[in-house]
C-alpha cells in the first residue's frame, strides 16, 4: 500500500512576538538615490533606508525576555562583577574551556590570539579565509594557508560537510615548511566564506589526531559553533541522538582553544571572547586584554552585555531555536530554488549565498558581479545583503594584486528571531524579479578603496 502523505508538515518559531520595531518600504527612485551615494556599497547604506536587513547576522538578533531580564541584572561594577562570573560559569559549562577572557566582540579575540602564537614568517592554515581573521593573523606576521577540500571552492557540489580540512593539503604544506611554522591550525564552522557549510566530527577527529602527531596546536573559530553541531546531528552517523549541548562540548574537546563573536550564536547584540585549556595563552591573553578591550573581568563589555551573554549560551543549544535557525535558512533556498536562482548548495547555517558569477554571468570578476548583484537587490526592493567574493577577498598583501576567489557571492544573512517567513517570501520575489532583469545589469569600477577590509567602506561607480 503506497505510504500516505503525512499532513502535519510544517513548523513555527518557538516563539511569540512581545515588542516589534516598525520597517518601513520606500519607492524604488529614493533607493536608487541612496544606493549611489552609498557608493554601490550596502555597508554604507542607513539603515532606516533599509526595508529587510539581511545584511549579517552579527549583532542584529532578538534577545528573548529572559537575557532582556538579565540586563536588569547588570553588576557594573569596574572590577569582580558577578555577569562575568556567570558568564564564565557558562563557558565551562558548555564549552568546556576552563579558561576564558571576554572581549568586546570576536575580532579583538582573533587579534589576541593572533598576537600570543603567531610569529613572523609563521603559517597558519585553515578551512577557508575570514576576512577578519586572516587580517590580525597577517597583521601579526603570519601567512594564512587554505587548506579546505575542494569541494568547497565549487558553489554545485552537494558535500554534507564543505568545511572539512584537506588533510592532504595540510601533510603538504608541513612538509613545505615544517610544523614549527606552523602555530596552530585554525578550523571554523560551520564555514563563513564557504557559504555556511560545516566540518564533520570525523574530519575534526582526524584532523586533531595529524595536529598531535606533529605537535601543532588547533583553534577553533567557534562562531556559530552551534550550527555545526546541528548539522552534525542532522548528516552525521552516531549523533541523531545527541542534543546540541552534548555535540557542542564534544567538539571542543578536540580543541586546544577557541575564540567566539558571541554576536552570532549567543544571540546577543555585542560581545566576544577567548576560551581555553591552555594556561600559558590564557595568562597571556588576561595581560593583553587590560591593554585594549578593558579588565579582564569585562573586556570592553557591560556587566549586562555579559549577564545577555550567559543567558544566550543557555538558549542557543535548545533544539527548538537552533532548527528554527537553520530551516528558516533552508525555507529560502527553496523558495529561491523555484525560480531557479543559482545559490550555494547545500544551503548554509546562517545565510543563502547567491552565486553572482552564475547570475550575472556577462559581468566579468573585476567588475565586481557580487557587488553589483547586492546594490541591485537593494535598489529593487530595498532588502540588504552583502558582497562575498572578489571586494572581500582583498589584495595579495605580497604583490599588491586583486585576488580572485572562485566563489563570487552575495550573501542573504539572516538575525536570529528577528524575521518571518512573509519577510523571506518578500526577498524571494525580489530576487527573482531581478533575475528576470538580469540581463539589463552592469557592472562596477572602485572610485575608493581603503587599505584593510576594502568591503566595508569602498566605494564605486556604475560602469
Ligand atoms: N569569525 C567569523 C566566522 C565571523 O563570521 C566573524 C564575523 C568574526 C570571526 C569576527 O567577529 O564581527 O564580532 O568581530 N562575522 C560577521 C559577518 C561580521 O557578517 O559574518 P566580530
């Protein structure tokens, strides 16, 4: 007998809404005016000009009612406060680092981290660049290596786990150079750049058993550590009947340490920090902090930023937020998918990534198609996404040259709570609406470009 279609299919957020932000729509011609003057640059737009921010999902999330009383709750004291300690008491707890030094948000954790390993002429591989992380590792004379598999690099492939290591990449380069140049290995997932795409547990297992062979530290950029384990429980035998704490704190065990911009996962509006078992970084890390984030018992934060931050570790392993998290994300590509817009496949933790080299495909990489494709979406419907490919990837610090990622990307990031499924059927009409006009799009050339991190305050103008 043929299986009967079950009827109850579909789920809701695990939550009511108790306090909304009104957004506003405005006409085309006024979005076209702001889109130039912001450059072409979506960083660059106001945010009151903005109907759907989909701009990142690095600070904008919705505090649930618990961390918003958790803020009543700040011990502002300059030393000693009692958030901290809760915070900390979190960090253990679900982390599993005895050691932990907050930060203001996760790039100063990635600048000292940078600063206590790395040293000139040192190599740093790792599962795909991020901008901000590759940047301090530079910065402290160090020269970032991918070693990511390939699969990741190919916007079609459907590999379950996108963001694993390359062991192979990883033996070649220790033989290039020697593991005394090499730091540490620095693994993140799921994978920012790669399209939100997570490493496996049996790629980490591997990967940790090389780095201990050779005496090489691993550091975990554990960001949105989260949506790794979730997709860990989902693709991977042995872990469906994990929850996402217990999946969470056995992958940091294969870690030496770990930074977090507690901006994503915690889903809080500002913070960060540095967590370990390594008692030397850690003294070191507790030095440096005083110098430039604050005490190490605040770390440029607010007693009640941290008490919002203890309370989001607390809420970010509950199933329920975190699968809302990731199918609302998977709700897009499929609605995307039934125009046939060219997306990152599979679809990612945190966002959707449209292919622009695809989308555009009459614009040439250094007229900037992903850049192009993000100020068109906006100028159309006045929904926010950034550029992921060429602008981002910068310059060879060596040879002053562009480089030319193979993923050319605009990303659709989505804030944690924030927006509705209406908001997603919005954005997908706007961007099928787009393609349809495909054709009529031309491209970019830079008319300002600023020295570090040029995506976010470049400016350029229409071909
Ligand atoms: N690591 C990852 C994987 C990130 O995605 C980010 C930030 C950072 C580190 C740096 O943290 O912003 O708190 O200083 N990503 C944001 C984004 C900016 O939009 O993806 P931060």
């Amino acid at each position: 007998m043929a299986k009967k279609k079950a009827i109850k299919q579909s789920w809701a957020e695990p939550f009511k809404i108790k306090v909304v932000e009104p957004i506003k729509m405005t006409d085309r011609k006024h979005r076209e005016k702001c889109a130039k003057e912001a450059g072409y640059n979506t960083f660059l737009l106001k945010s009151a000009d903005v109907y759907i921010d989909l701009l990142t999902d690095s600070g904008t999330n919705a505090m649930s009612d618990y961390q918003w009383a958790g803020m009543m709750l700040g011990d502002e004291a300059y030393a000693g406060s009692k958030n901290f300690y809760h915070l900390w008491d979190n960090v253990k707890k679900y982390y599993g680092m005895p050691y932990f030094v907050p930060t203001h948000q996760g790039r100063a954790a990635e600048h000292m981290i940078s600063k206590i390993l790395i040293k000139e002429g040192d190599y740093i591989p790792g599962n795909m660049y991020f901008t901000t992380t590759r940047l301090h590792q530079e910065l402290a004379g160090g020269t970032f290596v991918d070693v990511i598999i390939d699969e990741a690099h190919d916007p079609a492939s459907e590999h379950p786990f996108k963001g694993n290591i390359d062991l192979k990449k990883l033996e070649k380069l220790v033989k290039e150079v020697g593991a005394k140049k090499i730091p540490y290995v620095s693994m993140a997932g799921p994978v920012n750049m790669a399209g939100g795409q997570p490493f496996s547990m049996k790629n980490l297992q591997e990967v940790r058993d090389f780095t201990k062979k050779h005496k090489i530290k691993l550091w975990f950029d554990a960001t949105r550590a989260c949506e790794n384990a979730f997709f860990v429980k989902e693709r991977e035998k042995g872990y469906q009947d994990k929850t996402i704490a217990q999946i969470l704190k056995e992958m940091c065990k294969y870690f030496d340490g770990l930074w977090v911009s507690a901006k994503k996962d915690l889903l809080v509006n500002i913070g960060g920090f540095l967590a370990t078992r390594d008692r030397k970084v850690y003294q070191e890390a507790r030095n440096m902090v005083v110098v430039y984030e604050g005490l190490h018992t605040y770390g440029g934060l607010a007693g009640r930023d941290m008490e919002a931050m203890a309370r989001g570790i607390e809420e970010m392993v509950e199933y329920e937020n975190i699968r809302m998290r990731v199918k609302q994300v998977e709700y897009a590509g499929m609605q995307l998918a039934k125009y046939k817009i060219p997306m990152v496949q599979p679809y990612g933790g945190h966002a959707i990534f449209l292919d622009a080299k695809k989308f555009l495909r009459h614009i040439p990489q250094d007229q900037f198609p992903a850049q192009t494709l993000a100020s068109e979406i906006y100028i159309d419907s006045g929904v926010r996404g950034m550029e992921r490919g060429i602008v981002s990837a910068g310059r060879d610090p060596e040879t002053g040259e562009n480089r030319k990622p193979k993923l050319e990307l605009v990303r659709l990031t989505f804030p944690r709570r924030v927006y509705t499924q209406s908001h997603i059927d919005v954005m997908v009409e706007s961007i099928a609406s787009v393609y349809e006009e495909r054709k009529s799009i031309k491209g970019l050339k830079f008319v300002y470009e600023p020295k570090y991190l040029r995506f976010f305050q470049g400016k350029f103008e229409k071909l």
